[in-house]
C-alpha cells in the first residue's frame, strides 16, 4: 500500500494497533507579530482604560457613567440575529463534537421481537398426513454491538477536530458580543455627536435670525442699507436650513439605534432625550501588552487558530482512511418459542466477526480526500496568518487615530475659545456702528467652522477609542485549553 510508513509492529500485531496514529499536519502554526506596538500614545495621559488587564475589558462601557449606553449594548446583544445564529451554532458543533466522541467506543442495541404462525418447516405436525400443523409463538429479546477499533487514530482525529470547531464557534459567539457591543457604542456615540452639533447648529440659527430682525428693523428705519438687510435674512435663511438638516440626521440616527436594540421608537426617543449629550471618555495611554499577549485574547484570532486545529486533525483522519479498518461485533439474545403444548428457551451468543477491511483500489478517491483536507488545512493556515495581521492593523489604526485626536483636541477647544471671543467683540462692534454686517457675518461663520470641527474631533476620538475596544477583543479571554472553552450549555446573551 502507499504510503504506508508505519512501525513493522502496527502492521504484524493488529490488536495492538489502537495506540498507533496517523501522522497530522501541525497544529499550531506561527504568525509573526511585531515586538511592540509602532504607535504608543504620548506619556502623561491617564492609563489605558483597561489597564493592561484583558479581564477588565468586560467594565469597558461602564468607565463612561452612562446607564443608557449599556442598557443599549445589552438589548443590541438580545435582539441581534448575528449573536444568535453564532449561539446556534454552538449547539451545532456541541452536538457533532458528541457524535464524534460515541464513534471512539462500542455501540450497543436492543431488539424485542414476537410472532406467531404455523410453518411446514417447523417439523411439529399431530395428523399423520403431517398437514395438521399447531400455530407456534416465537418471542426473541437480544443485545447486539459493534465496535470500530481506532487502529490508526482517524476516530481519535475526528472527535479532536469536532472539539476545536466546538471551542471555536464559542470564541466566535463572544467575537459576535464585542462586534454588535462596538456597532451599537457607535451608534449611540454618533447620535450623541449629532445632538451636540444640533446645539450648535440652533445656537447660530437664533443668532442669525436675531440679527436679520434687528437689521430688518434698521433698514425701516433707513438707518441700515436694504443690501445689508438683504444680507442678513439670507445668512439666517441659510442656518435655518442647515438647522433642518441637522434634525433630520439626528433622527436617522435615533433610528439606527431602535434597529438595533428593537426597543420602541418613542420610548428610545425619551431616554435618549433624558440623557446627557456630552460623553467624557476616558484618557487613553500605550498598551502595555505587547502585541502577542494582546492579540491572543481577540476571539476571532482565536478562533482562527482553532480552524486551523481542526483542519490538521480532519486531514488526519482523512489519511486513516487510507489504511485498513478493524470492526468487532457481538450478540446475546433470549428465543423462546411456544405452541402445541411445546415450550423451549433458547440462550444465544456470538462474538464476532472480527473484521479488518483493508482499501485496495477505490479509483484515487481516498487520496483525493486527503488532498483536499491538505488544501483546507492550508487555507486555514493562510486565514489564521491573515486575521493576526488585521489585528496587529486594527490596533495600530485606533492607536494613531486616538493619539491623533488626543493631540487635537487643546488645539480645537483653544480656536472655539478664542473664535467665540473674536465674534462676541465683533458683535459688540457691529452694535455701536463700527463694524459692518459684513465683518460679523464673517466672525459668525468662522466661530460655527470651528465649532463643528470641534464636534467632528469628539465624534472622530469616539469612534478610535471604540475601535480600540474591538480592537483588544472586548474583555474576552483565552481559556488555558480546549476544554475550558466548552461550557455546559450554550450561553445567553
């Protein structure tokens, strides 16, 4: 046979067999990392929102004081049918990973049987003419089973590979937690982004529209040009418009958050409104663990890695198919048979037959398997080394976006600052004569530049310092082996 490279003893002493195995690809691969992050975030900040503790993930959320918000990530998690569909298939994998595990020892059935007739090959008759034949009860109870011994570990490797997929659909249903948690954050972080730019926008609305009546009344008086008055109904027709907008934005946003939670409309609306729009979100310093350490606790990583697992225990178990196969199989049964004053029990046994199928010739379909579960194998390989370079990715990006907007932000707070003091001396000008509509409407429009901008950098921070969240695995943690990562049943939201 081909390949067959195994011990002279596997082949010469058959019983001996179950200790022998298959050879498997590796089931752990490397994937270069960096030795530290490229990007750490500037010294003198407060510490990393977890504190280099992966556990403490889990209270992420909780740092902002916000109620709503995880009322909101635990309806999302509730109602999402991403979180649903991995918890279902945990109970997939669980109930395969079961089966595989029965096949490693021996089936056993029962079988109850009764029947009554008259037969010319009984060989009971009372007539001479042996046509007179009683009718006869047969009743027959029995136990039968049969048992595959795993000669070269392909069972073994199937029930390995059902194992690692089961621990990886639960990494996967935490991964679908820490995914709908970071949608559902952002979310509620935009539409909190565009209530305070609704603020904003309101506040130059009514200051607009202040100065169009004031100049309107001016240039009754013919104290103001009718340009002028022209000007200044323009202006606040403008912020009027742009006030429109932003209502509008704001309420699509309410409705991605009720898409995504299913909590009422009007109810989210009142909650929402009863909240606070401005959000303190924690400083944010480097990671202190290095890459490694903080890329084992992503569940998608993870469970990246146990695809890869599973994929050399399957392309084990394709190549035992390759070499023969040894069955056992036994019986005991109880016969008893009654009829014309006639009773007999009979007790009954067998062991046997011991069976070994040796593979011949099959047209190539055997190696074929195993090739393809070669190329699976592969393939996982491949996607294992990829999801740990998007990580690396991930991380690194909410690190430069977080240091870039930590930067930032004294330099926005200190031209809102300054812009509001220049237009609040312009005001005062205008409303003595000497300045012209046309400088305060210049002052107007640059405080409200900058006033947005300021809001789009507190939007833009939002979105890294969820990101990072993602990024780190949302307070997930490894298990220390493969059987921890097997719970009793599948868990709740």
């Amino acid at each position: 046979m081909r390949n067959s490279r195994l011990p002279a003893l596997c082949l010469a002493a058959p019983l001996l067999l179950a200790a022998c195995a298959v050879p498997r690809p590796p089931e752990q691969v490397a994937a270069p990392t960096p030795a530290q992050w490229q990007t750490p975030l500037p010294a003198g900040t407060a510490a990393l929102p977890h504190g280099g503790s992966m556990p403490s993930l889990a209270e992420w959320w909780r740092q902002l004081n916000d109620p709503l918000l995880v009322e909101l990530i635990v309806a999302a998690e509730a109602a999402s049918p991403t979180v649903a569909s991995a918890q279902a298939r945990i109970g997939e994998a669980r109930a395969s990973r079961v089966a595989a595990g029965a096949a490693l020892v021996p089936n056993l059935n029962g079988s109850l049987s009764a029947s009554r007739g008259n037969s010319p090959t009984s060989g009971f008759s009372t007539g001479s003419t042996g046509t007179d034949i009683p009718p006869l009860t047969t009743q027959q109870a029995g136990l039968q089973s049969s048992w595959e011994i795993d000669l070269f570990g392909g069972l073994r490797a199937s029930r390995d590979a059902t194992q690692s997929r089961y621990a990886g659909a639960d990494a996967r249903w935490h991964d679908a937690r820490v995914s709908v948690a970071a949608e559902t954050a952002n979310a509620y972080l935009a539409e909190r982004a565009c209530r305070r730019q609704l603020v904003v926008s309101t506040s130059d609305a009514q200051s607009r529209a202040e100065s169009a009546r004031l100049t309107e009344l001016s240039a009754q008086a013919g104290f103001t040009a009718p340009a002028d008055a022209a000007l200044a109904r323009a202006s606040a027709a403008e912020a009027a418009g742009r006030l429109t907008q932003q209502r509008a934005l704001c309420s699509v946003q309410q409705q991605a958050l009720v898409a995504l939670t299913g909590i009422e409309g009007t109810v989210l609306a009142r909650r929402l409104a009863a909240a606070p729009i401005d959000v303190t979100l924690p400083a944010v310093q480097a990671v202190y663990s290095v890459p490694a350490e903080a890329l084992a606790q992503r569940p998608d990583v993870y469970a990246a890695e146990l695809d890869v697992s599973a994929a050399s225990a399957e392309a084990g178990a394709a190549l035992a198919q390759r070499f023969p196969r040894l069955s056992l199989q036994g019986s005991i049964a109880v016969l008893k048979v009654r009829g014309g004053g006639f009773s007999e029990t009979l007790d009954t046994w067998t062991l046997g037959p011991l069976a070994l199928n040796v593979p011949i010739f099959d047209g190539g379909t055997l190696a074929a398997n195993y090739d393809a579960a070669k190329g699976r194998y592969e393939e996982s390989v491949s996607l294992y080394r990829a999801s740990v370079r998007r990580a690396v990715s991930e991380v690194e990006q909410a690190l430069i976006n977080l240091q870039s907007t930590s930067e930032r932000a004294a330099d926005a707070d200190t031209a809102v600052r300054n812009y509001q003091t220049s237009f609040d001396a312009t005001q005062a000008r205008f409303n003595t004569g000497l300045a012209s509509l046309f400088d305060l409407e210049d002052a107007r429009r640059t405080l409200f530049v900058s006033q947005t901008a300021r809001v789009a950098l507190q939007r833009e921070r939002a979105e890294a310092w969820v990101s990072l969240y993602r990024a780190m695995g949302g307070g997930w943690t490894r298990p220390e082996s493969l059987a921890s990562t097997a719970p009793a049943s599948a868990p709740s939201p």
